[in-house]
C-alpha cells in the first residue's frame, strides 16, 4: 500500500494477530497457572536505549528512509525489525515533534502513512511487528530471516511470555521510539503514538508500558477483549489458555498505568472492538481521555484509520501548541433529555444525537442521528431522545469540522 490510497479492511482471519484457535484439552497443564505481574511486559533498560540500525538494502520510498533496526531476542536468536522513517523540513537547531506508527491486521511498515505525518511537520516511523517486510500483498508480506513471532495466537499463551507475539511487538514499538528519540533533528519530549486496530491494541499496551509518550490515539482498538470483541468466543473456547492471554495481554492489564492524554477514535459498529468494551477501556485507562466516534466509521488503512483530522488537532494541540479539540466537561441525562456542557477555544457550531432504538450486540444495532440544540451562553448542548431509545450520546461539531462525543449511556425511553 504505497502509493494507492485503496482502504484496506482489516480482516480479524488475515490480522496480524489472526486467531488460528485450536481446542485443547480439559486437563492442560496451564489450568491451575495464574500470570504474575512480573510475568507481563514491562520498559527493560534494552528497550529504552536506541537499538542499532542498517539500512534495509533493496527497499526505497520517496521522502522516507528504509531501515532494520535491532529487536529483542526470540527463542534465543537475534532479530531485526523492519521500518519506515521519515523526517520533515526543519531549520537548522530546530527540534521536530515526533509519532510512532504502529500497523493493524493485515499490515506492515506503510511508507505513505510516515509521509502523512513528516507533511504535517513531525518526525514519524512505522514498524512492522510481525517479522515480514512491505514486499507482497495485503496480509500476505514477505517474511525475513530475521523477524521475531510472525504474530498472535492466542493458544500460544502457555509459551514463555517473552516468546510470544504480544511482548515483542509491543518492544517494537518502544524500541522504535527509543530510535526516534534518539535522532538530533527530534526533541525527545514530545512524541506521542497512533495505532490502528491491532495497532490500537497495541497503542493501548504501549501507553501503560512506555511513559515517555506525550500522547497515544487508539484508533479502534481497545481493551477488555473477553468481555466483548469479534474474538470473544475463540477466546473463551480455550478455556485456561484463553484465560491466561487475557492476563497477560488484554490492554485493560496496562491502560490504568498510562498517565498520558488519549484519544479514542472509532466508529458506532466496529466489527473488532464494540462499544461496550472502549468504553470500559477509556474509564478504565490513565489521564484524561477524548473521544471521537463516528456514525459507522469504516474499519481499515489506506485513509479510513489514518486520515480522521482529530488526531493530528490532538497531536498539534499537545506537542506544538495548536488549539485543542473541545472538550466536554459535564454529561447528565434526566428523563428524556441528554445534555452536556463543554469548553474549549474552538467554536462549537454543530451538535448531534446518535442514538440506537435495538438492544443486543453492540456491532448489529442500527444508529440514528437528530439534530441537537447548541445553548452559547450557557456552552451547552442539548438533545430530546425519541421514544425507544436504547443507548445515545452526543457528538459536537466545531468551527474545523471537528468533533468530540460525549460517552453513550442507556437511556431507555417510552
């Protein structure tokens, strides 16, 4: 996905961490084994020193730099990881923000994603975490000799948890942060990191592990996979093994230790990551979180993951003092009314309800919208909900064509 701008569905059967589930036996070993907290990954001093780097001979993309750069170990051997990395225009002694990008099911190292962001004045490498270089098609790269676990699965859980795929490909993501800091055009202090879908997952992990990032926008992703996600059953089919990765892995493990702002970006019906289960991750991680949800956002690269305009506001508004998004301050709901006040240098000039008459699972229900009332004096928002609603938030619109959502609540009506 170089120069097409094609958007690429991020298949949960073609994912990165594709679920190629086995039934195992009722009495498997791992029954009475329970993960310690030391057992999950934390920053090691290795991860949080530049790794060494060569560069990656026979790979070439305008304006950015092909790269191997040094993993950790796996199952005793050395590995590389491959990336992207790109710099922006800057003046001689200027130090440049920086973003990590971090690649979702399907995916690899993207060249055009780096471009986006060095366009937008920021330092930016993209990995790949799945030991494969962009060489191939879709879900389907070449794999080198060097790379670590080709990806997750989830019956892997009795396995050592430094060989599994999880803990190293969220180290690919510190590590590659640890290089992009390292560079003299950057100031280390301000980078922050994006993912998209299992990118988002990992996004969530990396926030509680790497405190560094001045910021971290999951885009999809999220936590509490067990509870509710398009691998809810396979998980739960594992018995023990699936209980033990979710220990291990589940971002809700690390979310609470990520002090850093968030902004969760999705949409009403992701496939992979329901409603119900962002939720429980935003109340549940650390720092102050944002959201911006979408009627039905489509679920993919090559535009739908990396383009939403929020996430570069949010970038812009942390690291170079741009305007931050509005931010919604107070949310009640009184019989039939929801209503929200709100903040921020932004204008507000447009407000929505959405809301779901269905009950059931949260990726089938039909959204609507109505037209919500904006109160400026008062810097509120108001909605009346129609009879039958089942669940609703707002969305407010401002002067950039910008929006934040208020967290949707149950709102039974008559």
């Amino acid at each position: 996905m170089s120069a097409n701008r094609t958007r690429r569905v991020l298949s949960p059967c073609r994912s990165i961490a594709c679920a190629i589930l086995v039934h195992v036996a009722s009495g498997s070993s791992l029954a009475a084994q329970e993960p310690s907290g030391g057992e999950r990954i934390r920053a090691t001093p290795e991860m949080l020193r530049p790794p060494a780097t060569r560069p990656a001979d026979g790979f070439r993309a305008e304006g950015v730099e092909a790269i191997f750069y040094d993993g950790l170990s796996w199952k005793g051997k050395p590995t590389r990881v491959f990336a992207w990395m790109g710099m922006p225009k800057y003046a001689p002694g200027e130090k440049v923000p920086g973003i990590v990008l971090v690649h979702g099911g399907g995916g690899t190292a993207f060249d055009v994603w780096v471009r986006l962001w060095t366009g937008r004045g920021y330092a930016a490498i993209a990995m790949d975490t799945c030991g494969t270089v962009p060489r191939g098609t879709y879900g389907h790269w070449e794999r080198h000799e060097a790379g670590g676990p080709p990806g997750n699965r989830f019956e892997d859980s009795e396995a050592p948890p430094a060989d599994q795929w999880p803990y190293h490909a969220v180290a690919d993501v510190v590590l590659a942060h640890s290089l992009l800091r390292s560079r003299p055009e950057v100031d280390p202090d301000r980078i922050g990191v994006t993912g998209i879908s299992w990118g988002g997952y990992l996004t969530c992990i990396a926030s509680g592990v790497d405190d560094r990032f001045r910021f971290a926008v999951p885009v999809y992703g999220c936590g509490f996979l067990g509870d509710d996600s398009v691998w809810r059953d396979e998980i739960a089919k594992l018995g023990p093994r699936g209980r033990r990765w979710l220990d291990l892995w589940d971002p809700s493990q690390y979310l609470a230790a990520g002090g850093m702002p968030k902004l969760w970006v999705t949409g009403t019906n992701d496939f992979a990551y329901p409603m119900d289960s962002l939720q429980k991750s935003y109340r549940k991680a650390g720092g102050r979180s944002t959201l911006a949800i979408r009627l039905r956002m489509p679920h993919g690269h090559g535009g739908a993951g990396e383009n939403p305009a929020e996430i570069h506001a949010f970038a812009d508004a942390i690291l170079r003092g741009g305007r931050p998004l509005v931010e919604i301050t107070v949310q009640s709901r009184h019989e039939n009314v929801l209503r929200v006040q709100f903040r921020g240098e932004a204008k507000v000039v447009k407000a929505e309800l959405l809301y779901t008459k269905d009950d059931g699972p949260w990726t089938a229900r039909r959204w609507e919208t109505a037209e919500a009332k904006i109160e400026p004096a008062a810097h509120a928002a108001v909605a009346n909900l129609p009879a039958g609603t089942t669940a609703c938030f707002l969305n407010l619109e401002d002067e950039r064509g910008l929006i934040v959502s208020s967290e949707h609540v149950g709102a039974t009506t008559r």
